[in-house]
C-alpha cells in the first residue's frame, strides 16, 4: 500500500457521502444517530473571533484535520471549532510511516502536513464547501452566514522566515479570500447537488490563525511571529504552549511519580523550550497589540510532550516522539491553572490535551473553551465518539440545572463571577486528575488487541478474544445470549467449547480479556466473571445419552485432570467410549489439589465433573501407570490419550536447597488446601513468576499470621512474568513484596536449617528463546535476605514412567506422538502451563481423533442465531462504557481460605456483556481509526458453508 497521500475530488467525496446518506442513513461509517443536530443544542451556543460557534467542542490541528472527508466527518459528528492541520514553508517532508501509535496514551513521530500547501488549501476549501453543502442537506440552512455555527482555525509554523515565504502567504490569502475557487466548485458540484447555488457560502474561510510553534523555538520568535500575524494579517492569533512550561521538576514528578509512566522526557526537551518567564513575557506583550487592534488573542494547552523513543512501531532514526492523550492531561491542566491564577482567570485559554467524552464537561466548567480533540478521535469509534462528549455535557447541564455555559461555569461556586468561578474550579480540577486513576499508566502490560492470526484481505472479521482462548470459545455469542437474558443459550455457548464452565469462571487467566477490543475505549469486557455467572444462574442442561449415537470405538485417557476430562467430555458427546484412569483417588489433577479454597471453591470444581461423568464419560480411580499396564490399555483401546499433569516441581539448582526449610510448592499447596496442619514460618520468601508462585504467594500471606511477611523474589520484571495479571495485582494488594530483577544464589543455612537467602541482581539484555528478555548477572552486586521458609515456585516437570519420553515427542500441528494412535497434550505435552490451555489441548486431541476416525457427531448444544442490529452496533463502537468493579472480600478480612471474588448481580452482568462488540460479526477497526477514511467497510449477507468433521461440535 502506497504511503502517500492522493487526495479524492470534491466531487468524489460528494458523491460517496451523498449516496450513503440515501442509502444507508450514514455517511463515512458514522451512522445518522450519531449526527450532531445543533438546533437540539442551542444552550451551547457561544462566540468566538466575532463568531457564532454552536458548540464549544471542536478537532485539534492533526492527521484527522488534513483532508476533505474527515474534516466533514468530524463536523457531521458535532465538531464546530475546526484546527486544521499545520502547514508549514517546507511542504516536501518526509514522514516515517508508520508515525502514530495510539493506544493508551498516544504517540507520534510526525508533525506537519503531508500535502503540498495549494493541496491543503484545496482541502481545506472543499471541507469548507461540503459542511454548508451538509448542513443545508441536513438542516435546511440556505441563507444566513455564520449558519453553520462553525469556525476554521488555521494553524501555521514554523518560524517568521518561514511565514513570509510565498507558498505561505498565498496561502494565508487564500484562506481569507476564496472566491475564485469557490465559484468554480460550485459550478462544478451543481450537476450532483443542483441547491448549491442557494446556499450563501462566505469567502472567508478563516478569519483565525494558531502558532504552532516546534519544539525549541526561541521565545523572542514566538513572540514576533504572533505580532506579524495580528499586526500584518490581522489574524485573531492563538499561540500554542509547551507543557514542559511546569517546568523539569514539576512535569516529570506528575508524569513519572504519580502518574507512573516509564517513558523518558530527555533534558533537551526542557532547556530547548521557552521557560514560565517567557510565556508570561509573550502572553503580555501579544494581548497587549490584540487590544490595540481590536482582535482577539488567545493561548492553546498544550503541545505534545516530548520523549524518548521508546516503541517498536517508529523506526529506530527516529530519536524523539511525542506524546498526547490521557498521560498530558493533568500536566496541561496544572499548566492551565498554573497561568489562569498568574491572570486572575481572565486569560482566554483554548485546551486539548487528553480531552475525551469524560472530562470535556470538566474542562468547559473550568473556563477553558474551545475544548478540541486529537487523540481520543484516532481511537476505534473515531469521529463518532464525539456524539457521547455531547450526552456527557447536557447529562452535566442537568444535574446543574443549567441553561447556558455561563449557569453551568457559576453552578456551585462562591464567585460572583464567571472568571472568577472558572478559575476556582480550575484550581480544584488541577490538584485532583494529578492523583486520579483515570490518567495513570495502568496494567503490567501494554494494551494491544493483535494476535498471532494471519491477517489476510478479507477476513479480518474476527473477535482477537476467541483468537486468544486456547479453548476457542465462542466469547461474542455467550455476550450476546447473556446480554439479551438468555442464559440456557448463553450456558450451552460455553460448554460447546469448555466443559468447565464453573471452574474457567473462577480460575481462568482470562487471556481473552487482554485481546478484548473493548481495551482502545476503556477497560477489557469481564469476559471471566460473565461465564462466572452463566455458570451459577443458568440451569443445569442435561445430557441426553440416547441422543449420542455410540460407534463402538474406545479411547483411554491417562489423567483426570482437566485437559484429560475436557477430552473425554468431547469424544463422548460425539459417540466414542471413554474411560479415563485416574492415579489419585479424587479427580480435577492440578485444579484440584493446588489451587487454593480463595480462588477455587470445591462445589464449582464439582459441578463441572458431575456433569461430564453424567454425560457418560467413566473414570476409574486409584489406577496406578505403569508400562505393563500402557501396553495393555494400548491393545484394548483404539486411542490412547497422555494427560497426565506435570506433577513434579522443577529443581532448583542452587547450595543449599535441600536444607529444612524449604518446600515443594506443590505439597505445600495442597497439604494446606487439604487442612493438613503443618508448621510454618513468620517470613516466607517464594522464588519464580508463574501462577504457582503466586499461589504460594498468596496462601503464605495467610499462614504468616498477623505479623508475618511474604516476600516473592523474580529474575525479572512483573512485567515479564508469566502469571495470571489479576493474581499478581491480587498477591501485591494483599501485601506480598515482589523484587523484581533479582536471582537466588545460594541458601543460607544455621543450624542445618534455612536462615536466608542469598541473591544477585540481575539487568535485562536483548531476549532468550521463550521472546522475553534475557536476565543477566550483575557481577558484584550480591546480597543476603533474612528468611526462615523458602518456597521455589519455579514451574513443574513432566515425571511419566511408563513410556520412554523420546516417543512423547509430537510434530508441529499434531498432538500424536510417534506411537500410532497415542496423543499427547496438557501439562504432559507443555510442562506447567494453565487449566485453560490444558482444557483447550483436551479439546483440540479430541478434534484430532475424530478427525482421524472420520466421524460426523450430532451437536447437542445449538442455539439460536444472533441477530445484529448493525446500526445500534455501529453506535456501541462509538460509545465508551466502563466495566462494574468485581465484588472482592475486604484486604483486612482475607487472612482465611474464604473465596476472594464474588459472582456478578444480573443487572451487572446483563450490562457488562451488553458492551461487547461482536467483534466476530462486525469489525470496521480499520475505516474508523483512519482519519483520511482511507479504507472503506464491506458488508455481506451471511452464508452457510458446510464444515470438516468434527467441527459442529467441537
């Protein structure tokens, strides 16, 4: 795909927006639900550089500024105060591509227009063109100027040489006086839409100019600049700021300390910039030439912040980019407050940085106006994300009884004033986003929906959370049942790919939810607590046996655990006979005996097993393995099924570790889980990443008593470990320490039992063969930690004796082993790993053997198509919508064996799967985060294409 821009005509994009208008009630994938009617909202009314402006919400100067169509496409969603994109002298520069990266905070390494001038001219005069053509199509508005309620804000740079060069100043002409062009497309549009020629479109398409000044320019510039464009061009004349103007201190306490962003602001960025001093000195100096002349002069919040590159998506010469959204806003708002208190609130102050639909209504109480916005826009939902920014501010009027903007500024304020009250608000507003979650660097890991599936032209219609469940489950259809209050249909949805629903509700890693596409709006769906309540509501759906049409073909399976029954429930539903063999006496393996009674109640485990045993699937306990008795099953059975758990723990290789003291993790797990009594310690250190070593984390933390201390000890970073993210959040909140980067060295030992331990630090260098970073030694950096229990939590080994583990080996896509007719899979195949992947391996060998038998099985569990309303769908993905918190037992009252997490209430969770976005019907990804509109959205009737065996029911 080229990466050049080849802007459409106007009549090209008259053409498109018109016909689906007429066709399907939308324009540019924005459904007409989610036009902005100005006449609804007519208390949002306000003036600005002697204009009407029907709204004070408007698009900052970005990529989503630059064309034609998505200057109209904003306007089409309620944007009214336009900041086009910067035009600058050098109008041949070379942009890295890919350049923006938005996806929780935002960064981008490019930061001019990328047309030629005379294009950007054109551009910006057939956007100028198509809003009165739209609006006269939409609200019948023929006559008056200033109808449209709408102001284009040029926006130029980068210094006064530059300004004063001929593209320039043809440039600054022509926007001020287009009526050679404009007559022209008039005539040229008249043919498509003949009522052109009554709608009064003034020449002037910018009466306003913003200076965006780069990075480093000299105050003194800055200033001259803003007197030239009042003084000579007679410019209403906005300048925009830094917000490195807080100053090095102040900016990188907010931004590292209590925000907790790792990104690196280089000093550069700081000495290069003007200093507090010297935009007091310009704002001066530039309102006082304003007054003189009649003209307005303001100043817009912020710039990007300038930082290290740090990401993998912007080629490596690119030393710096520059961050936007959510991480700026405090800084811009403690910069906001910071000015408006120098001026008594009396300064006109224009905001942008990290506005969204939340806080705009914030911002507007604060004084600031116009709020415009970048990066929330290039996030998926787009331009019609601006629709809730609106519903979010009128929600606001009338909880204030407001009737204006004015009523709203003076709602609940001392002040007399609405200078006065701004500023007070603003004061207030500026201390709390500094310690508000919202703005904080969240979660271990960085938000990102891709997954390992090859993306080809046409299918990208696929929701990443069924890519990313190793059981495959169908997460969009088990949302929309549940949401639509179905839950036998949402329950059968489930146990078509997972036959432990109750237990997967409570124990799941959930990797679907790191993948959900609900991550670029707010927060993940509670896909886990969903199947957590279908599990506990819906009613018990019986097997009907007489149904399962049986073929007289046998299948053994080693191991009761889940992948072992996860297994069986399948080749039974599909008429195989199973019988699974069982070393212990009880079922569940893994799941059963090491997952402790907080996250794991017995009755869930219990309800799942019930119900695969009902179904027909027998089992047979305490059936000791050996290789005689494999060679036997090997006879009597057609297939044979290894899922035997990986059961002992790995050995760590160190001085010291088979002093009393120390203890295997997994006996350790389950003498406590089976009420054992067994001595413990007061200060406990658990070494490793993985879910086991947060287990024992966890349950040490309520061995220790009162007073007792736990202390988790990691090679790496929490970034990089392996565990379950909500276990590790769970282990720290519960008061478990974690040192990151540090390595056990040797055991210390008095008295022949554990006094210590001995560790190194560790650094990170380039990856190892699993894709993480290696850790490596630093020499000279050891040390002693005080403990008196030690737990090495460091993963588990396969340990099967009756088979020679050469033969276990599989190929690539297979789960058989070189055995004929033998499979492999769970922990047996993969080591210690997930109840779910082990679930999902037990599916995926029973897919395999039924393919191998060429058997077509009956599907017990259909359930009624979803029907989509795809424009109520298409006004979900412009919608952000937070999760409910889930019930958790009290940090002070979780030193017991008493379940931490409780069910979803159903009103909860009707709503909570009411916010997935089916993404398996409807994608689109690609045509709303495209601020050129680019790509363009397919829709086809469904059809029904026969599947390979197996697959109806599996």
């Amino acid at each position: 795909m080229p990466d050049q821009l080849h802007p459409p005509s106007i009549e090209q994009v008259l053409k498109i927006a018109l016909t689906q208008l007429n066709e399907k009630r939308e324009i540019f994938n924005i459904p007409e639900k989610l036009f902005y009617d100005p006449h609804k909202h007519k208390h949002l009314y306000t003036k600005k550089f002697g204009q009407v402006l029907h709204n004070p919400v408007g698009l900052a100067a970005g990529p989503h500024t630059q064309m034609a169509q998505n200057i109209l496409a904003g306007w089409l969603a309620g944007a009214r105060f336009i900041e086009l994109k910067t035009v600058q002298t050098l109008d041949e520069i070379a942009v890295s591509k890919p350049c923006i990266d938005m996806q929780d905070e935002g960064y981008n390494c490019e930061w001019s227009q990328e047309l030629k001038i005379k294009d950007s001219y054109d551009q910006y005069l057939n956007a100028w063109i198509l809003i009165h053509i739209f609006n006269h199509k939409l609200f019948g508005k023929t006559n008056k100027d200033g109808d449209i309620g709408t102001i284009f804000n040029m926006s130029v740079g980068y210094d006064l040489a530059g300004i004063n060069k001929r593209n320039v100043q043809w440039f600054l002409k022509k926007m001020q006086n287009c009526s050679a062009e404009k007559d022209a497309k008039i005539e040229m549009l008249s043919p498509l839409y003949p009522k052109i020629k009554d709608i009064n479109i003034p020449e002037c398409i910018s009466n306003s100019v913003t200076l965006s000044t780069m990075h480093g320019c000299p105050p003194r510039e800055i200033e001259h600049i803003g007197k030239y464009l009042m003084v000579e061009k007679k410019l209403h004349t906005t300048i925009k700021l830094n917000p490195t103007l807080l100053g090095a201190g102040s900016v990188r306490a907010i931004f590292r300390k209590q925000l907790g962003y790792n990104s690196r602001i280089p000093d550069s960025a700081f000495s290069n910039d003007p200093k507090y001093a010297d935009a007091v000195n310009i704002i001066d100096s530039l309102t006082n030439t304003a007054n003189t002349l009649d003209l307005a002069f303001a100043v817009k919040l912020t710039n990007t912040l300038q930082t290290i590159n740090h990401k993998d998506i912007f080629p490596k010469w690119e030393q710096k980019m520059y961050m936007s959204g959510k991480g700026l806003h405090p800084i811009a708002v403690n910069l906001a407050a910071r000015l408006q208190t120098h001026y008594e609130g009396n300064l006109n102050i224009s905001f942008s940085g990290g506005a969204d639909c939340f806080n705009t209504p914030n911002l507007l109480k604060c004084g600031l106006n116009p709020v415009t916005v970048c990066t929330d826009l290039l996030k998926p939902g787009g331009y019609g994300r601006l629709a809730q920014y609106f519903a979010n501010i009128e929600t606001s009027f009338k909880n204030t009884n407001s009737k204006n903007i004015d009523q709203f500024i003076l709602s609940n304020s001392k002040a007399d004033n609405i200078n006065g009250a701004a500023l007070e608000y603003l004061q207030i507003y500026a201390n709390s986003v500094i310690y508000s979650d919202t703005y904080k660097k969240t979660g271990l890991i960085e938000p990102n929906i891709k997954t390992d599936r090859k993306l080809d032209a046409f299918n990208c219609i696929h929701a990443p959370c069924v890519d990313s469940c190793p059981a495959k489950q169908d997460i969009p259809d088990y949302m929309w049942h549940t949401a639509k209050e179905n839950p036998v249909s949402a329950f059968k949805s489930v146990i078509r790919t997972n036959p432990f629903p109750s237990v997967m509700g409570m124990v799941c890693d959930h990797l679907c939810e790191t993948k959900c596409t609900r991550i670029n709006y707010d927060e993940p769906l509670l896909i886990r607590e969903i199947k957590r309540y279908v599990a506990d509501t819906a009613p018990e759906f019986q097997i009907e046996e007489t149904k399962i049409k049986r073929l007289g073909i046998k299948v053994a399976i080693i191991g009761a655990g889940p992948s072992g029954l996860s297994c069986g429930w399948f080749l039974n539903l599909a008429g195989f006979d199973v019988d699974v063999f069982e070393e212990k006496e009880t079922p569940g393996g893994m799941v059963s005996g090491a997952i402790p009674g907080f996250r794991l109640t017995g009755e869930a485990l219990e309800k799942d097993i019930e119900r695969i045993v009902n179904s027909g699937v027998k089992i047979h306990y305490s059936y000791k393995m050996n290789r005689g008795v494999f060679k036997k099953l090997r006879k009597e059975y057609d297939y044979l099924y290894i899922a035997t758990g990986a059961h002992h723990p790995r050995d760590l290789d160190i001085p010291g570790i088979k002093t009393r003291g120390v203890l295997d993790p997994l006996k350790f797990l389950h003498d406590v889980k089976s009420g054992k009594k067994i001595h413990f310690g007061s200060n406990v250190a658990i070494i490793g990443g993985g879910n086991t070593a947060m287990d024992a984390a966890r349950t040490a933390y309520r061995m220790v008593g009162k007073d007792g201390m736990v202390t988790l000890i990691y090679r790496r970073t929490i970034k990089e470990m392996p565990a379950d993210r909500g276990e590790i959040e769970a282990a720290q909140e519960e008061g478990v320490n974690i040192l990151e980067l540090m390595a056990p060295k040797q055991v210390n030992v008095t008295d022949r039992k554990v006094s210590g331990l001995e560790c190194v630090m560790m650094e990170l260098k380039d990856t190892d063969q699993s894709g993480r970073p290696r850790p490596v030694e630093i020499e000279g950096t050891n040390f002693s930690l005080s403990f008196d229990r030690i737990i090495p939590a460091i993963g588990q080994e396969l340990h099967i004796k009756f088979v020679d583990h050469d033969q276990l080996a599989t190929k690539n896509g297979s789960y058989q082993t070189k055995i004929k007719d033998v499979f492999i899979g769970g922990d047996a195949m993969r080591g210690s790993s997930t109840a779910i992947n082990a679930i999902g391996d037990g599916r995926n060998v029973a897919l395999e053997i039924i393919t191998k038998a060429r058997i077509k099985p009956t599907n017990q569990f259909k359930v009624n198509h979803k029907e989509i309303d795809l424009e109520s769908l298409k006004v979900l993905k412009a919608t952000r919508k937070y999760p409910p918190k889930v019930p958790q037992t009290e940090l002070a009252n979780r030193k017991n064996f008493s379940l931490v997490t409780s069910s979803l209430k159903k009103e909860e969770a009707i709503n909570e799967a009411a916010r997935c976005l089916q993404c398996d019907k409807y994608c689109s990804v690609c045509s709303l985060v495209c601020p050129n509109h680019a790509n363009y959205t397919y829709e086809t009737e469904i059809v029904d294409f026969p599947t390979r065996m197996g697959m109806d029911i599996l």
